[in-house]
C-alpha cells in the first residue's frame, strides 16, 4: 500500500534498526487498520477466534509495558471517492476482469466490505478503550492523521506501512518488527530519505502521481520508478509541482532542465562544430605530420622519438573534446526530458489536484490547531475488560489478570516516580524484592518480586495455578506468526505461604522508583561475587577441576606449567631416593650406580629427571 513500484525497496538502504528502548517514553500513532489486517491470513489458517482483538490485546501490552511507548491509535474515517474507486479497480484487476467504466460508491463507502470489517474496528475500539488507550478518528485516512501527529510534534513516530504517510507529512516511520532480536524495530526517517535520494515531501507527491498511489493505481503509462525518479530530481521542491501542471497542459517547450555539471557548457552550435583536428596516430591535439617527426605536449617522449600510439577505448581529455561529450549528454537528457513529458501529457486529467490537495491537507482530524489533540493513558478498568475478553474470547478471568498485570505495573512504576498516594499496586501487590537481573535478546532487565498483601476485601486475585495459555476457544500460533502477538505471563511463586509474582521490568524505571532497593540489590551482589571468591570451597573446586581428566585439555600457562613439573619430579626423585637405600641395605651392586649419580653435574643431573 502506498506508493506503486516496490516503494519500500528503494528506501531499504536507508532503513535503521532499532534496540528495545527506541520507542521507550516516546509517543506514537499506530495505524489500527495496519494492525488489525497484518496477519489476517496466518492467524485465520490457524482458526484462532476474533483474530482482530488477540492481535490488538496482545500489541498493545507488548508496546505499553516491554517497549515502554505511549501509544495513539487512529481510525480511518471516510475514504474519498477515488481511494473507493481504486479499491473496485484494485479487485476487479485481482479477479482478471476488465472494465472500461468503474463504479464509484456512493459517499466513498463500499458497503459491502467495510460492513464485516467495520464491526472489527468497533471491538477492538471498545478493547483499546478499556486498556485506557487514547483512540482517534481521522477524518479521512488513518496514516493521514498519523502523519499529521508527527509533523506537528504530537507523537514521535508512525506505525504503519502506507508509504504515503510520508506524503502527508510524516518524520518517522516504524515499518516492520522483529522481536526476537536485538533490535526488533525497523523504522525510515524523513532526513535520511531526503540526505540519500535528494527527495522531499512534494517530490514524493510527483513521485506518486507518476507511478500510481492508493487513490490512482495506474499514474502515467510507461512510466516506472527509475524514470520518474530521475524525473522528479531535476526539478526543486518547490518547482516540481508547478511543472507537473505546465506538462500537464501541453507546455512541454517552457520546461527546462538543469543538466548537472562542473563548467558551463558552450551551446553556441558554431563553435561545437569547429572542432579542433586530432592526430590519428596518438589521438591529441595537432596532426600526423607534426606528430611522426616532434611528440607532441601530451606523449611523454622525447622529440626524436613521436609520439605513442593510442590504446584501444582511448578517449581524448583536450578541451574541445570534453565540451563536445558535454554537449552530447545534454543532448541526450533533453531528448530522454522530451519523451518524458510528451508521456504525461499524453494523459488526460494529469494531475489530478484532488490528489495533490489531499497530501498537502493540514486537517485530517476532529480537533482544531489551537487545542490540538486529546490524547490521555487512563489505568485499565480491569473487571470490565474481564468480561469484554470473557465474552467475546472465552478466556478465563485469571488468565486475564495475569496478562494485564505487566501493564498495571508499568503504571505503577511510572506513577510512583510522580506521585507518593499509592504504595500498593491497585490496592493490593507491594514491591517487594529484586529477584534477579535477566537478559533477553541482548537485553537486560530486572526481575521484580510482588508481594500480594493480605486483604481478603480485594477481588483481584491471581491464583496460582492458572495456566500460562488460555484453554477453551484459542490454538497457539506457529513461529509464522510475530511474535508482538503474544505477551509474557508474569510468573506465580509460593514461598512460604505468601503468594508472589515476578515480573520483566525495565531497569531506569524501576531504579528511578525503588533507588535504595536496586542500590541495596547491587550491594548484595558485590558481597555475594566477594564471598564467592575468597571461600575456600571455590578454590578447591579450582584445584579438583585442573586435576581431573578434562582438564587435559587446557593449555596451562607457564607458571602454571612448572610448578607442577616441579612438584611431579621431586615426587620421582623421593621415591629414587628409597629405591636407593633399598639396594644399599640388600647390598645389590646396581644400588651403587644410582648412589654415585649424585656426583654428577647438575645439567646432568636435570636432564636424566626430566627425562
């Protein structure tokens, strides 16, 4: 969707990579249609029920509470007449069929479609609603709206994979996820688009009425991607447009194009055809004659000599020679310039200005400049989304509050850090302890430990054996599907009768909430690596690991090496020694021999216990 001719290929080379905090404490407009499609066709081969609201339920968890964002979400509203109509055309060409006139819709809805996934933006409204996520409605197109949220300074990136948001108006855009891996978001930036292809916004708009769009598939016949790219760079921003109109109307002969070059070239006709005569022997400047008795200033020979004969491929670098390849290329591009433009106004009604207007709109939504936006994360109404998902997904009430737990710990992390009125997370988990720094993905993250208090007037209660997947009414997706489709549990413990559960929570927050807890947590730790290391058990666990029979393996180091040698040879020399005094007292002649050795030199000596 977007922009035709593989759009998002052209950009890869200017994709970034995002870690896990890219989008941490940042706002961002989520495309709810983008979301609620993406994987419509994996997720309905798996017969998963209302695979619109475990999508939506499981995201939104995952981006609020892993990936620390504040999420937007956007509505589409009305589709124009000519994004309805593209629809048709797109279906029919789809089906293989072929019409000579489509029909457009009236009031830019196409009832039968948007009747079945109408009711599925409604649900997962209600859903987004009772998590306490802010939901907007566009006017017009969601990424319109998105778009415009970031082009003001409302939200710091989209969510979505229509190219044209970056037709009206947008910064940033996340396009894809890869979750298991270090960086799990891709995400286009504007600046580097415009630092790397030398585009903007309104040479994208040309971009787009030339090769086709969501709201014109077709754009101009025999034109692709590479031609108009290369188009629409000839021209500045703010010149583009104006001349995509004079084109449009026939004054193809009052466009000009700037050919890039270094010097100016000379378009007097009668000084391109004086070309100065060139040897046919070297190729320079001069001829023949001259140069078969003198070399000439270009051949590095002495005078006796002449000059060298050219190479194969040889091209003259004189002056005369180089203005008369300059003048061929600009040649050449004017006459490529001309078939261009004789192509778009061969098109009738081109360009079509509803386009144009509705990518340069700086109204996509209900609300006006001066208010700007309502957009507030309220706490989740917990008992009200128990029966919301019990109805409509069949999944057991403790299973939900173990799955929004992640997010009401978020908040409370964050609210704890602003205000000092709750000390109980929703009346009833205290912070108890920091059970553990744990890595994921490269990342790190620390294993917080709730307390569940004793107040037996709470109703929200998380048992401890609840399984970690909901049972009736769901199947499990294979590894096609993204894995932002599904959440972690928070993790049940029982030690000695108190109930626990133990979360991933990010470290700067949970050290900007609890600071003498993380720094009493690290100061255990220092105490635990020093125990460690001066006990004695951990020596001896050293020694019992360099004698046993793996560790053959290792290369010992050279001071290691020796001593052991050393201790290894006097071993030898005492129990030569015995065998000595043996021979002696049995008065055996060869005892003698080994006596009289101790008379020899040392460097003897050392080469016989080695040996």
């Amino acid at each position: 969707m977007g922009l035709g001719g593989n759009f998002w290929e052209l950009l890869k080379p200017y994709g970034r990579s995002g870690g896990f905090d890219f989008l941490r404490n940042k706002r961002v407009a989520v495309d709810l249609s983008y979301w609620i499609v993406a994987h419509e066709t994996a997720i309905k081969a798996h017969h998963v029920r209302k695979p619109h609201l475990r999508l939506t339920f499981y995201r939104t968890i995952n981006l609020f509470s892993k990936f620390g964002a504040f999420p937007v979400f956007i509505v589409d509203g009305t589709p124009s007449p000519l994004k309805s109509e593209a629809r048709v055309a797109r279906f029919f060409r789809s089906s293989g069929i072929e019409l000579t006139s489509l029909p457009v819709p009236e009031g830019g809805v196409s009832a039968e479609r948007n009747s079945a996934f109408t009711k599925c933006v409604q649900e997962c409204v209600e859903l987004l609603d009772l998590l306490g996520m802010p939901v907007l409605k566009a006017k017009g197109e969601a990424e319109a709206l998105c778009a415009q949220l970031n082009l003001e300074g409302h939200v710091d990136a989209c969510i979505t994979v229509d190219s044209d948001a970056f037709l009206f108006g947008a910064r940033c855009i996340v396009k894809g996820f890869r979750p298991n891996s270090k960086e799990p978001f891709e995400s286009y930036n504007m600046s580097d688009i415009e630092a790397g292809l030398g585009l903007k916004r309104k040479h994208l708009i040309a971009l787009a009425l030339l090769v086709g769009n969501d709201h014109d598939m077709n754009g101009v016949r025999g034109i692709g991607l590479e031609t108009a790219l290369q188009f629409v760079r000839a021209f500045s921003e703010d010149d583009i447009l104006n001349r995509l109109h004079e084109i449009g109307k026939g004054n193809t002969t009052q466009v000009l194009i700037s050919i890039k070059s270094g010097d100016n070239i000379d378009t007097d006709e009668t000084s391109l055809n004086k070309k100065q005569p060139h040897c046919s022997f070297c190729g320079h400047p001069g001829s023949i004659r001259e140069h078969t008795k003198f070399s000439c200033k270009y051949c590095l020979t002495n005078d006796e000599e002449g000059c060298l004969r050219k190479p194969e491929g040889f091209k003259c670098e004189c002056v005369s020679c180089d203005m008369n390849r300059k003048h061929k290329e600009q040649k050449r591009l004017e006459n490529w310039h001309t078939k261009v433009c004789d192509k778009i106004a061969n098109e009738p009604n081109f360009p079509k200005d509803e386009i144009i207007d509705m990518y340069l709109c700086k109204d996509n939504g209900y609300f006006s400049e001066k208010d700007g936006p309502c957009m507030s994360w309220e706490k989740p109404n917990i008992e009200m989304l128990i029966d919301f998902l019990n109805f409509h997904q069949n999944w057991d009430p403790s299973y939900v509050r173990r799955l929004i737990f992640p997010v009401m710990s978020t908040i409370f992390l964050r609210d704890i850090t602003t205000t000092t009125g709750e000390d109980l997370l929703f009346g009833q988990y205290e912070f108890d302890s920091l059970e553990r720094v744990k890595t994921r993905y490269g990342y790190q993250f620390y294993v917080v430990k709730w307390k569940r208090a004793f107040n037996n007037n709470v109703a929200y209660r998380i048992p401890s054996n609840v399984p970690d997947t909901p049972q009736p009414g769901t199947r499990e997706l294979d590894e096609t599907v993204d894995s932002l489709d599904d959440c972690d549990v928070p993790e049940v413990l029982m030690d000695e009768g108190s109930s626990f559960l133990l979360t991933d929570e990010n470290m700067d927050l949970v050290a900007a909430a609890f600071p003498k807890e993380v720094k009493k947590f690290w100061h255990e730790q220092e105490l635990k690596e020093l125990k460690r290391r001066k006990s004695p058990s951990s020596r001896s666990h050293k020694n019992e690991k360099s004698a046993s029979p793996s560790s053959k393996r290792l290369q010992l180091n050279i001071t290691e090496y020796f001593p052991s040698t050393k201790v290894k040879n006097q071993s030898k020399a005492e129990d030569s020694s015995k065998d000595i005094g043996d021979s002696q007292g049995s008065g055996d002649p060869k005892g003698k021999r080994k006596e009289s050795s101790s008379n020899l030199p040392k460097s003897v000596r050392r080469r016989l216990l080695f040996d």
